[in-house]
C-alpha cells in the first residue's frame, strides 16, 4: 500500500502540537479582549483582486505565491496569504466604515506557495490584530503593547527584541523614492531581473528583495530617515515617547522597512535568535493607505500578525499549562459497562474529565488508566452494582474507598475540585 502524506508544506497538528497552538491562541485572543479587540473571521478564499490590489502584480506573493483557483463559474479565487487585507475588504464590504475606530483580532491558516523550511510552512497560521480610525501614535503604541503582553504571557519577551523604524509619510517616501531609484539606477545591471522590473513600477518593493545580490547593493542605498520631513520625525519620536513611558524595550532599525505603497510611519517586528534563519516571529506596522487601494475611502489603520508555528517552536514545556487529569471508568464485566458509562456521563455533567477504558480486564485497564495519567479509576463490578456503590481508587497513592454512586459527583467535587474543566493550571 502507498504511503499517504500530507502535502509539501503542509501538516497535521497532532496533540501536542495542538496543545501549543491552543495556548498561543487563548493567550492572544484573551490579552486582545482587555485592549477591547473583537474576534472577527474572514473567509479562506477570497476573490484574488482583495490581494492583487493590495500588494500589486510585483509582489513576490503575487507573483509566486498565491494558491490561486477559478470557480466554476469563471471567478478567480486565492487562498489567502494574510489576514489584513481580507479584514479591510470586510470592513468595506460589511459597510463598516462609519463606525471608527474598529479594534479586530483573528486567528486562522494562511497559505503561500514557498519552499518549505524550518519555521515556514505553505500552510501556516496566524494570530493578528487590526486597528482601524486611529492616526496617532496613542495607536500605534497600543498596537505594539498588545503585541508585547502576547509575548510576556508566552514567556518570551527575555528571548525576542523589539525593532522599530518609521516610513514616514507619503510626502516623506515621495522624497525618499527619487533618492533610492537615483541610486539603484546606478547599479541597474547588477539587480535581479525582478528588481529591475520593480524600478520603474515601485522602487520601494526592492527594499523587500531576498536577492543576495540586491541586498549587497541595498547596504549602501540611501536610509528613508534622510527623507522625512518634520511631522514624520515628530510621529516617530511620539511612537518613542509611548514606548519608553510603557517601558518595552525597542532598538531602532534603520533597514527595516515595507515595500508596499500603503505602509506608512511605524513599521515594527519581534525577532529572535532562537530559530536561525526565520527570525520574525511577530511584525507589523501602520497602513494607512491600504483602504484605499480597495476602492474605499482613506481610512488610517495599523496592526500586527504573529506566526503561530513559530511562536510555538520557541515555548518551552515547562510553560505550558498542565492538562486536568482525567478519571477512568472500568467495567469488570461487559454486562456492567453501561453502569460505567452512566457514572462517567454523571461526572461528565459535572465538569470532569471522564475516560472509559472500554475493555474488562482489571490489569489492563489499570495500566492504560496510568498511561493516560488518570488521577483515579472508578471500578464496577458486580458488588459494586449489587451494593449501589463505587470503587475509587486514587493511582497517585493506592489508596481505595466504596462511594454510594449517588454521592459520586459530590464526592469528586469535594476531592478532586481542580479536575473540572477549565481548572487548568
């Protein structure tokens, strides 16, 4: 028989994996809540003009990337490579746009056609957050306070750093354009042939180039800070003031930037050491354009996406919660299994984690109960069924005791008041 496997860059979460997303997620969508963001969901297809749009027919996403489809009925469809663009359409298509400001928060899988690497998946999954009305540094702040709390509730701020740099305003990249395309043009037969592609349609997206040979150029390219005029610096210098006052740490990064035309003022990114060559673990910055390119109106915005798989590589296990430990249900008989099932949806309806063990031997059950890590076994036999009543014993300490089963719930939520659900620790 063939081997079946997932396809390339794509995964199956098995429980541990899982384990770890969930507490990334919980955590993040939690923190959210107190800066009073709302879960919102957009589709996983989207009609490909959301993205062309957006990031331009010279984007590497665009142009390599996207996972794209026809519908039957003729309509070009992609899977989405990020969450901002999908949650600007929704905010336009649902009419939103007289209700500023908008705080958003989602979650979800992302899907970009790359080759597969450590940390980078063709099916990854994103937490992110978007804030949409606000054109002051207040947001951008609040922004990368949210995303800093995610991060100390993960146990990782000691092992990430925060860096910073500012695009400036459109008058400011307009400036800064002239300058960069003077430059490169200098060195127009020694850039990849997609930068020299973007020259002419926008230079800023060479800035993005993963050319070895581009970067070696870009080294001595002209910085934007050179270009910014005096509300750009006073913006930069008020994102500044707000971090100091929130004491998170940050160093500014003159090389960091976005090449897309929408990116404006504060541009950031979490990196680590932990993970070699993928080092951004969670990166954003303010688009206030981006709207508009939608065919909206201008509406300021700024927000942030963190990689879950990668967030999830660096958490150490120490850090994760430790799971309730369950109850196991053994039925000496199969005649007395339905008695056993019949505790369990009592323990269930109470909270308790409850598992059946299934078979009827005793050794058996007891070693499969201490291999799930079971805290105590409910054992029925046939005095147990004649008396009315229950055997628990405790698997930590082998100590056992005869519990009238009508008294079962009771007696667990007074022995064992941390299995309920949601006592995790």
């Amino acid at each position: 028989m063939t081997s079946l496997q997932p396809a390339r860059g794509m995964h199956d979460l098995l429980p541990g994996d899982h384990q770890k997303h969930a507490f990334i997620i919980t955590k993040a969508l939690q923190i959210a809540a107190r800066y009073g963001f709302c879960e919102i969901s957009t589709p996983m297809l989207e009609f490909k003009e959301v993205f062309k749009r957006t990031l331009g027919t010279t984007s590497d996403i665009i142009s390599k990337e996207m996972y794209e489809m026809a519908s039957k009925g003729g309509e070009e469809l992609v899977l989405r490579p990020e969450g901002t663009a999908g949650v600007a359409r929704a905010v336009l298509s649902n009419g939103l746009t007289q209700s500023m400001p908008l705080k958003f928060c989602y979650t979800g899988p992302m899907f970009r056609y790359e080759r597969p690497q450590k940390g980078r998946l063709r099916q990854f999954h994103h937490i992110g957050i978007e804030l949409f009305g606000v054109d002051s540094a207040l947001g951008d702040v609040e922004v990368v306070s949210l995303a800093y709390d995610v991060l100390k509730a993960l146990h990782l701020e000691e092992r990430v750093t925060l860096e910073i740099n500012t695009l400036g305003d459109e008058e400011s990249r307009t400036h800064y354009r002239t300058q960069l395309v003077a430059y490169l043009n200098d060195h127009l037969t020694k850039l990849s042939p997609d930068s020299q592609t973007r020259l002419t349609r926008n230079p800023l997206r060479i800035l993005d180039s993963k050319d070895e040979g581009d970067k070696r150029i870009l080294e001595n390219a002209p910085l934007l800070k050179e270009s910014l005029n005096t509300a750009s610096e006073d913006m930069f210098a008020s994102v500044q003031e707000g971090l100091q006052t929130l004491k998170i740490p940050f160093r500014i990064n003159p090389h960091l930037v976005r090449g897309l035309d929408y990116y404006c003022h504060l541009a950031f990114e979490f990196t680590t050491t932990d993970l070699g060559s993928q080092g951004t673990v969670l990166a954003g910055g303010r688009y206030d354009g981006l709207t508009r390119t939608m065919g909206g109106p201008q509406i300021p915005g700024v927000g942030w996406a963190g990689g879950i798989e990668r967030l999830a590589m660096m958490l150490r296990e120490e850090d994760l919660p430790r799971p309730v430990r369950p109850l196991a249900v053994i039925a000496m008989e199969e005649r007395f299994s339905f008695k056993g099932l019949e505790l369990a949806e009592v323990l269930r309806q109470e909270g308790f984690r409850v598992d059946m063990t299934y078979e009827n031997n005793l050794g058996k059950c007891l070693k499969k109960s201490n291999k799930i890590n079971a805290l105590y076994a409910l054992i029925v036999g046939e005095e147990e069924v004649r008396s009315h009543k229950v055997t628990c014993k405790n698997l930590d300490s082998g100590e056992q005791m005869l519990v009238p089963q009508e008294e079962i719930g009771q007696f667990f939520k007074d022995t064992y008041p941390q299995g309920r659900t949601g006592h995790e620790s």
